[in-house]
C-alpha cells in the first residue's frame, strides 16, 4: 500500500505543476510525460490481449488439444505491428532531437560557475573568483559517520554551493583526476566531468530551498559519498554573500590544501 | 522407438578422466552449464551482500571498497559468466542435436574453449583473495582503473585477463557454433526452417566474432597503460579517455543481444511447444533477430550520452537506437498471436517463457526513453537504468534460461523434474524479481545515482530501498526453489520419454538422454520439416 502511495506521489511530483521550478527540467517533463502515456498503452495493448488468449485458450484433455495448425503469420498483421511501432519512434526520436536542442543551449544571460571535481569532491568557482569546496565525508576506521551526518554541510569542507534564484548558470565542468559526474537533481541534469576535457551544463532553478547535486559517474571509494547542497537564495542576497562576509581567496586555498592532506592520510588509514 | 541402440554409457557416468579430456559437445555444455550456475549463484549472494547494505542509509556492514568489489565481481560476472556464458551450455548441448550432427565442428577447439573459460574462472576467484579484489565496476573506465592509489581500483591486471580469457572462448565457440551450423546441417535444413534458436544463437556468434575483438583491444591496452604506463587514455600525456568508452561499448552494447537473442530464442521455442502451435510469424521472426544483430552495431553511444562527445552523434544513435525497438516489437507481437487459437499447456517451461515475454516488455518500455538524449540527461546512470537492464537481464534472460533448464532437462538428465515445485518456483521468482526490480525504477526517476554504497536518508528512498532488498531475499528463496526442483528431478524424478513435449524438433526424436555419438545414422529430415511445424509457407 505504501508502496502504490509512494508511486502516485512520485507520479504527481513530475505531473500537473503549473510554475516552473527549474529549467531545463520542464522540457524534461514534456518527454517524460509523453513517454509515460505511450508506454502505459502499449503495455496494456500486448498485455491484456496476452492475458485474454493465455486464459481462453488453455489445453483442456479432449477438448483443445492441438493449437490451430493453419495460424502461422499474417503479412498484414505483421505489417501493421511494423509500421506502427516505427512510426512512434520515429515521432519519440524527433521530439526527443528538438527538445534535446533547447535543452543543450544556455541562455545568453548565464552566469557561469567553473566546476572541477576531484576524488572526491568539487570546487566551485563564480566570476569574481570566489570558490567554495564540497568534499565527501569518508568514514575512517574509529569514525562512521551516522546516517544524518553523513551527507551534511559542515561549512568546513563540505560548504553550501549558493547560486541565486531564477537566473540560468552555465556551469563549465572538468575533471582533475578520474571521470566523475554533476547531476543536479531538481534540473535533472546529468553531464561527466572528464580530465584534459571541458564540458557544460547549464539550469536554473526558481524556487530557493535547498537541493542536491549528487556525483554519478563512479569514480571510486567514496563515490557515494561525492554531493554538494545548492542553496538557491533570491539574487539580491547572492549578491551579497558573493561580495564578501565569507572568507577571501586566500582562505580558501588553505581549506583546499588542508582537503588535500586528508585525502592522504584517509588513504592510508583505510589501507 | 529406436530400441535397438548399441549399449552406452550416459554422460554421468563418465569418470573424471573423461570429463577433463573429453571433447563430446554434450559433455562440454553441461560443464558450461554448471560453471555457470555456480557463478550465478556467488553473484547472486554478492548482490544479497549488497543489499543489505542498502537497507538502510549510513554504513552498516560494509566498507565502500567491499562494497565497490561485490558489486564489481556482481556485474562482470552475471555477464560474462551467467548471461553470455549459459547460453555456451545451452549452444553446445543442442546445436548438433538440432541440426542432426554427430558434434560440432571442431570439437578440440571446443574443449579448448571451455578450459578458457575455466581459467577465466579460475582468475575470477583470485580475485576473492584479499589484496587482489577488482572494484572497476564491469565497465572498467580509465583513468580510475589506470591510475593506482587515486580511487581505488583493486587489481586492473585480473579485471583485464578475466576479458581476454572469456574473449578467448567466446571466439572459439563462436567459429566452432557458426562452422557447425553452416556446414554439418542434415539435407533438408535450411536458413528458412532452423530451430529459431539457433537463428538466436547465430546471430549471437556472429556479434561476438566482430565484436570482441575490439573490446580486447580496449583492455589490452588499459593493461599498457597500467602497468607500462603507455598513455592511450591519460589525457596528461595526449591520450583520451573517452576513446577507451568508444571501443569498449562498440562490443558491450551489441554483447547485449548476445545476452538476449538466444533467449528470444528460447521463448520461441518454448512457447510453440506449449502453445501445440507453429509459431506465428517464422520469416519475420528470422529477420528481425538478424535485424537487431546488424543495427546493434551502429548505436554504441548511446552508453555515452553524457560522456562529452558531439551532440549531433547523440542524435543519430538516438533514431538508430530506437529503431532498434521495431524489429524487438515483430517478436513481442508475434509471441502474443502465437497465443491466439492455441492449446497452452501450463508447464513450469512455459510459465517462465510467458513471464520473460511479459518482463522483456517493461525492460524494452524503459529502454526506449534512455535512447532519447533529452530524457536520458536526467536519468542517466541513475538507478532507473539498474532497473532497465534487471528487468531485461535479469528477468528476461534469466527467466528464459530457467524455461530452457526445465524444457530440455528431461532430454539431457533421462528424468522428469517436480511439476509442482517447478511451478512454485516460478511465482516466488516472479514476485521477488519485481519487488526487486521496479522500485528501481521508481528511485531512479527520483534521482538515486548508481552504484552507490551509501546514500542521503531521504524518507521515500529509504522505503524503496527496503522493499528492494524484501524482493531480493524472495527473488533468491525462488532461484533455490528451482536449482532444487531441477536437482531432484536428475536424482530421483519419472524418467523421461523421448518426447515429452510433443515437440517437433529434432532434438527429440533422440532417447533421453542421448547417446554419446547422438545419431547411430543420419537421422532422415522429411521434406517439409519444420522444428515446431512452424515452417510450412
Ligand atoms: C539476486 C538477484 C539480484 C540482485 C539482488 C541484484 C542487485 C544488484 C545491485 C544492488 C546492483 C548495483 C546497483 C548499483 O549500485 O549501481 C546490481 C548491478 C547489476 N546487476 Fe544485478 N542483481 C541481481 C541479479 C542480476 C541478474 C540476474 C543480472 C543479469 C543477468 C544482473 C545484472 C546486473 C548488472 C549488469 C549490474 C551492473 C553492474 C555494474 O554497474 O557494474 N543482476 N545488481
Ligand atoms: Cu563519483
Ligand atoms: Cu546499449
């Protein structure tokens, strides 16, 4: 029952929702609802027919026992179950190319934040040169984190990633060591993080509140452990938490050396 | 009908001498078979392993890396070994059977095979042994795998012969399958009325001829670069990462339908039987599985949709991938006609062939939407894509390897298994598996990311990870059902007729089981034979 409940409620979180909570998820929506619809149909379309004939048809000693020998194909039936199908994926992969189109172009007015990630975490840069780190918390041998702690922000090396309400950002992605990947959740957009390579993604998200930004390229130990938390706050309070009151460059270059060692150390504790 | 056979002794009475040195494609499919089984099985409590340590978030019983490990081996070999490697039993047992041979083509080539298979084996357990567990994920992507310390990777050597082992056998069962087929069929089989299992298989082949090559490649030279620190994916030394993705999903996408045409195959067969009908379709049947085999080749990248590769090849192996869907449409539609008008006899063989097609179809609906860039974006190594490809691997894969072992176990064992057990081992499987399998679906479309150890307690995550393991236990409690019908059926069941299924196929006009040579004569093949009568135009 929980279970049938849970399914509505994920079914109704990406349906019927009249504003735009982040862009380009709306678009996603769009195919996901179509994709939905045709494959609750052709579901139905093969399955009741195969539940119909699966119970009508049965052996029965005496009665029915040899199938109808002369059934054995029909062009125009197996026309039919080919051009139809051809047609709807062709209709899929159309809509699918122009919504993909609109969804790879960043809006002209895009802020751009310089990612680069590493084992395991990531470094945000803005425009004027403020950086912010997201490292994971790793477990050590005396110390599990408890399931609470475990994706929290500590403001130390796991800090907020603030990006301002309503505004797209285009966020520049590359990699310092292995492939990892950046997937924000409430944008639904995934794209890899490949050294000697940049890539881009971009999404915008409406409504402030907190959301997660989540690795999902494998990219080792702690790889479940690589996420950040978006705090989408309305611009005029970006702006002023991007001009200052937090720590300077200087500071956080030290923060950053400091992860590194940890790294070091965590290797070899767990080894 | 045939008393008069000279005495023989049956498979299982061979002494072990027999059973290494042996080169009987009979003997050799069976050891296929069981090697497969038994590493079905580790995976499979691998993934129990994982599973609890999902139940809830936080770390509970396992470190990360064990985690990474379990989950490494869980994948490499329910592939290799479990949905590539049994359907090796299954080809070898039958194809001369079937086609009404004495054995396969090259029967040393074959035996050299399989012990290919049994170092890769033998490899595959090394890595249990601690210092050397692989944790590369299947896909083994550089630079993590080439890099030593960085994330932790375990042992790229192992990971990369296990490859080179199994490549190595599945080339030679590859020529020796296509060899066999092609010459040593009795006059009177052609192209247009084989056992649409052996189209299965054919087609399966012929990918692995083409296809393999390259992913050695890919791993050879992971292994340079490992250890000889070449540099053909470190992008700090002018190499590219991505070009290892490129050769490695050339094969693994098409190794896809090598997992999943021979259990097309297996339905077809299955459900004509049970159907006591010609299959609806034969031709269309035929040209689709080789359909799919050509076009499997041209939509690789579609595992590399968020790689950073140009947004245009996106596209095209976006309409190539789901044009894909049309000729796996003709099956589905053509399986569910054959039901029309016919008398279907409920067997366990026949109950798991339904529940394949049934399962396959899910599988095929989500694959669709991952072939669509705009969709994918958002979902891409999610666990939505875990449960894609569980409902294909394993539900339809699996599924129809199961309907195979209850089908044709009489022919091999000369005994009948438990119809009840069978049968019951059927629902709890099929229960378990979508307990299982469809709240991955869900959680994926939530945002849960793969191959994840750990995760943020998010209340519904945390429910739907719950029901996940529940369906595991009782998925597992299913297989046990069945592995112990099937073994009381070869201890102690009825002993079988030549033909218990009133099947056609040639296959079954031999005792059960067959005798070492199979044919004392060729057996004569009427002019209009057709395996399950599903031939005659
Ligand atoms: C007892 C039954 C099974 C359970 C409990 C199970 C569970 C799992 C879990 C938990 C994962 C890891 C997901 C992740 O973290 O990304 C996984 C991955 C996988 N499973 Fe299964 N599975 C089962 C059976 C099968 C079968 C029968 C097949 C194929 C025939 C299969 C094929 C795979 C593959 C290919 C992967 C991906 C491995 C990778 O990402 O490297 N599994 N499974
Ligand atoms: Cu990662
Ligand atoms: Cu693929």
């Amino acid at each position: 029952m929980k279970f049938l409940a849970l399914l509505l409620i994920s079914g109704l979180a990406f349906a019927g929702e009249p504003e735009v909570i982040a862009r380009p998820y709306d678009l996603w929506d769009i195919i996901y609802k179509i994709w939905l619809v045709i494959t609750v149909i052709i579901y139905a379309v093969v399955a009741i027919p195969s539940l119909y004939f699966m119970i009508k048809y049965r052996y029965k000693p005496g009665e029915r026992e040899m199938g109808d020998q002369e059934h054995e194909g029909h062009w125009g039936l197996e026309a039919l179950w080919t051009i139809i199908p051809l047609i709807i994926v062709l209709y899929l992969a159309t809509h699918g190319f122009a919504l993909f189109t609109q969804m790879r172009k960043p809006p002209e007015n895009a802020m751009e934040l310089k990612v680069t990630a590493f084992a395991w975490g990531w470094i945000f840069q803005y425009p004027n040169g403020k950086m912010v780190v997201a490292s994971a918390i790793r477990d050590t041998e005396d110390n599990k984190c408890k399931p609470e702690d475990c994706y929290k922000v500590d403001g130390a090396l796991q800090q907020y990633v603030y990006i301002p309400a309503g505004v797209p950002i285009k966020a520049v992605l590359t990699s310092q060591d292995v492939i990892h990947s950046f997937y924000v959740q409430p944008a639904g957009v995934t794209q890899d993080m490949v050294p000697g390579r940049t890539t881009y993604t971009w999404f915008q998200i409406n409504k402030p509140g907190e959301y997660w930004i989540f690795c999902r390229e494998y990219c080792g130990q702690w790889h479940s452990r690589m996420f950040a938390k978006l705090k989408v706050v309305p611009k005029e309070e970006f702006e002023k938490w991007l001009k200052g009151e937090v720590a300077d460059l200087d500071h956080e270059a030290k923060k950053l050396e400091i992860a590194n060692i940890d790294e070091k150390k965590a290797q070899e504790v767990v080894r | 009908m045939r008393e008069a056979l000279p005495a023989h002794k049956p498979w299982f009475a061979a002494s072990l001498w027999e059973w290494i040195f042996t080169t009987d494609h009979k003997k050799i499919g069976i050891m296929y078979g069981v090697t497969s089984t038994l590493f079905f099985i580790v995976a499979g409590l691998m993934a129990l392993g994982m599973r609890l340590e999902l139940f809830n978030p936080g770390a509970q019983y396992l470190k990360p890396e064990t985690y990474n490990w379990f989950l490494t081996v869980h994948g490499a070999v329910i592939l290799l070994w479990w949905a590539i490697g049994v359907w090796a039993s299954f080809a070898n047992f039958l194809i001369p059977l079937m086609i009404g041979a004495r054995d396969v083509a090259f029967p040393r080539l074959n035996a050299l095979g399989y012990w290919m298979f049994f170092a890769a084996s033998v490899i595959a357990l090394l890595t249990f042994i601690p210092g050397n567990h692989i944790m590369t994920m299947w896909t083994g992507y550089p630079p993590l795998s080439t890099m030593e310390g960085v994330g932790f990777a375990g042992t790229t050597a192992l990971f990369v012969f296990i490859w080179h082992l199994t490549g190595f056998a599945s080339i030679a069962g590859a020529v020796n399958f296509i060899t066999t087929v092609i010459s040593m069929r009795q006059p009177g089989i052609g192209f247009f009325n084989l056992n649409l299992f052996i189209h299965g298989i054919m087609a399966a082949n012929v990918i692995q001829l083409l296809g393999v090559p390259s992913v050695a490649g890919a791993v050879t030279m992971l292994f340079l670069d490992t250890y000889l620190k070449t540099s053909f994916f470190d992008p700090a030394r002018g190499g590219d990462p991505i070009l290892y993705q490129n050769l490695f999903w050339f094969y693994s996408h098409p190794a896809v339908y090598v997992m999943v045409l021979p259990a097309f195959g297996i339905i077809s067969e299955v459900v004509s039987a049970f159907a006591r009908k010609p299959i609806f379709g034969y031709k269309s049947m035929v040209v689709a599985i080789w359909a799919i085999a050509l076009v499997g080749f041209m939509v690789w990248t579609h595992h590399m949709f968020v790689s950073g590769i140009p947004d245009w090849v996106k596209i095209l192996m976006s309409y190539t991938t789901l044009l894909i869907a049309v000729p796996t449409g003709i099956k589905i539609f053509n399986w569910v006609a054959t039901l029309y008008k016919a008398a279907i006899d409920y067997k366990t063989p026949m109950l798991y062939a339904l529940g394949a097609i049934l399962m396959f179809l899910i599988g095929g609906l989500t694959g669709i939407p991952l072939g669509i860039p705009a969709f994918d974006i958002a979902v891409h190594d999610s666990y939505f894509v875990v449960g894609h490809f569980h409902y294909v691997l394993g539900m339809a894969v699996t599924l129809s390897a199961f309907a195979g072992f209850f089908y044709w176990w009489p022919k091999v064992t000369g005994k009948m298994y438990p119809e009840g057990l069978g049968k019951l081992s059927f629902w709890v499987v099929l229960i378990g598996s979508n307990l299982l399998y469809f709240p991955q679906l869900v959680i994926g479309l939530m945002g849960m990311p793969r191959r994840y150890y750990d995760y943020p307690p998010i209340e519904s995550w945390v429910t739907l990870h719950h029901l996940q393991t529940y369906g595991a236990f009782i998925l597992a409690f299913g297989i046990l059902l069945a592995l112990i019908a099937l073994i009381k059926g070869a201890l102690s069941g009825e002993k079988a007729p030549n033909n218990p299924w009133m099947s056609n196929s040639l296959e079954w006009r031999l005792p059960s089981p067959p005798p070492p040579h199979n044919f004392d004569e060729p057996p004569k093949v009427e002019k209009d034979y057709c395996p399950h009568g599903y031939c005659k135009f």
